[in-house]
C-alpha cells in the first residue's frame, strides 16, 4: 500500500520510473483515488471542465495501417474518403460550437502528413477560429519543423499527436510509422512553441505493464504535453482490433488517476469510448482527474455523447465549463 511519498508529486517532473508508475497502478483504489484528487486540486479547480469540440475536416483515405482507425486505406470499414473542407464550412461549425459553450475547437485530417498547399487551408481555419475568440488544435499527421513553424505563425495554441501504446506494444498497433517519429513530430511542435496535445489509447489488447509503458512515455517527456488526452478503445467493424476485450471500467479509471499524479498540470481528457461509459464511470474518472472532454455527437467518425447528455451529467454531478481553455 505504501508507495514512495514522492510518488504525490504536487510538482511536475520528468523522471518517474516504471517501477514507481507500476506502485501507482497497483495501489488500493481508494487511496489512488485520494492521491489523484489531492494533486488535481493542488493545479485545477476540481468542479470545471474544459469542453472541446472534434471536427474531422478531411476524412478517410489514409495510407497509415493503425490497428483500432476507421480511416486507414488498409481497413477495410466502408468508410468513404472525403476531400479538404472548405475554410467557411468549418468556421460556420466553430461558431455554432463557440454558441454552446465550447471553449477549444479541434480539427482533425487524415494524413501520413500535410502537403503545402493544403497546409495553407489549414492555417487560414486556424486563423478563423482564432478570430472567433476560441483556442486552436489540429492533428494532421507527422510535422516537419518548417509545417510547425507555419501552424504557429497561424496562432495555432495545440497540436495532437498521439504516442498511442507503450514503446513495446507499439509494433502490434501500426507499422507505417515508427515510435521515433511520432517523437520527432513532437519535438518539431514544441520547437516552433505550439502546446502539446500527446496521449493515448488504453484496451487495445495491451497488458498492464504497457499501460505503464504509455504513462511512463508522457510523463518522462522533457515538458509534459499540456494535454494528455486518454482513450478507451471504440471498436470498429473492419478493424484489426474490432475484437479487442473491452477494458475494465476500474482499470480505466485508475490510467486516468495515474495520468492525474504522474503529470499533475496537464488538462487530462476523457476521450473517446465515453459512448460506452456510464454515467458512473465518467463520474469516477472526473474524481480522478479528468478535466476536459469532447462534446458532439461524433469523434472524427466514432460515436460520442451529445451536448445534451453532457449537460444533463454536468448538472447531475455539479460541474461546470471552465469559461476559456485551462492554459490562458
């Protein structure tokens, strides 16, 4: 029962080891629990959440062959690929965003990586949003140092870029693209001074010791992202992990307290899988840490709970959204 004391770190830091995230995992629930809750209240006003909205504004047609995604060409979903959006046809989706309380806007396309001149659509969306007085986030794949330098030139706050699995477990997720180069990727990001939005996606098959893996990847990172946005496994029809055995709730929860402890700033996010949750589950994941989520009945392509739902949860557990993003 009795961790290092160290192990409450009210104070981020980048040098946990697996064995100390390992005695995280495996304290009694209760006492997880009290650990994640003491340190989130330590940063976070423990009654607000930060509320995004996903839009994917370039679907399908993907030449990664991620195990658990809909869009990848390899895949075999139904899913139809779909061109560029139009630059007003995603602000017009801002604004009504911006109209029910979101604060952060997300855009989403599905590429290995963003060519040029779809890059400067993608900067001029930005810029709209921006204009609207919301925060900005974009996952578009890899990034190079000079596509990072352009987003931020744009007024992009936040870019996503999944380390998905443990460095171990990896190989049987994707093998078009490399650990290192998601890490390079990140690294391009946060050169050019963009907010890093890095988690991952937990019930993929992975054992407990790759759950370790992940958390011990974020938060030995040398900033933590400001972000970690933490997944369960939407199962997908056509999809390598359409089989998967879903995760244990309480498992579950305890990657979101440990998240919590192990990077005690960052905005930790209940991301996808919350269509399957139940109100109960949500509600322990938010007394464990969790403080942001996407509303919208789709994420990128997967279904997720309404604006209505959140609202009616929101009010069942006395929560509200934080007026403007955690980070300013």
């Amino acid at each position: 029962m009795n961790a290092p004391a160290r192990d409450l770190a009210f104070t981020p830091r980048s040098d946990w080891s697996r064995e100390e995230i390992a005695a995280l995992f495996a304290l009694p629930f209760p006492e997880l629990m009290f650990r994640a809750q003491s340190v989130h209240r330590s940063h976070f006003d423990p009654t607000q959440v930060q509320i995004s909205q996903l839009l994917s504004i370039k679907t399908g047609g993907c030449p990664e062959d991620c195990g658990y995604c809909s869009q990848s060409v390899h895949n075999k979903t139904g899913l139809k690929a779909t061109k560029l959006m139009e630059v007003e046809a995603v602000l017009a989706d801002a604004r009504a965003a911006k109209a029910s309380g979101v604060s952060r806007f997300c855009m989403g396309a599905a590429w290995r990586g963003p060519k040029d001149k779809d890059l400067d659509t993608v900067c001029a969306m930005v810029e709209g949003v921006k204009a609207l007085g919301m925060e900005t986030c974009v996952t578009l794949g890899m990034l190079t140092g000079d596509q990072a330098m352009r987003l931020k030139q744009s007024g992009l706050d936040y870019y996503n870029h999944n380390l998905d699995t443990s460095p171990e477990y990896y190989r049987h997720i994707i093998s078009t693209r490399t650990y290192e180069e998601r890490l390079d990727t990140l690294e391009n990001v946060r050169d050019a001074g963009i907010a890093v939005c890095c988690g991952g996606i937990v019930g993929m098959g992975e054992s407990a010791e790759d759950r370790v893996g992940l958390i011990h990847a974020l938060a030995t990172l040398p900033t933590h992202p400001e972000s970690v946005p933490i997944n369960a496994l939407v199962q997908i029809e056509g999809t390598p992990q359409a089989l998967a055995q879903p995760l244990d709730p309480i498992t579950f929860v305890r990657v979101i307290a440990v998240s919590r402890i192990t990077m005690p700033k960052s905005v930790v996010r209940l991301t996808a899988g919350r269509e399957e949750m139940s109100d109960e589950t949500q509600a322990l994941c938010f007394l464990a840490g969790a403080n942001s989520i996407f509303t919208g009945a789709k994420l990128l392509t997967t279904p997720n709970p309404g604006a209505d739902s959140d609202q009616a949860l929101f009010a069942r557990l006395g929560l509200t959204p934080m007026s403007e993003g955690p980070h300013g």
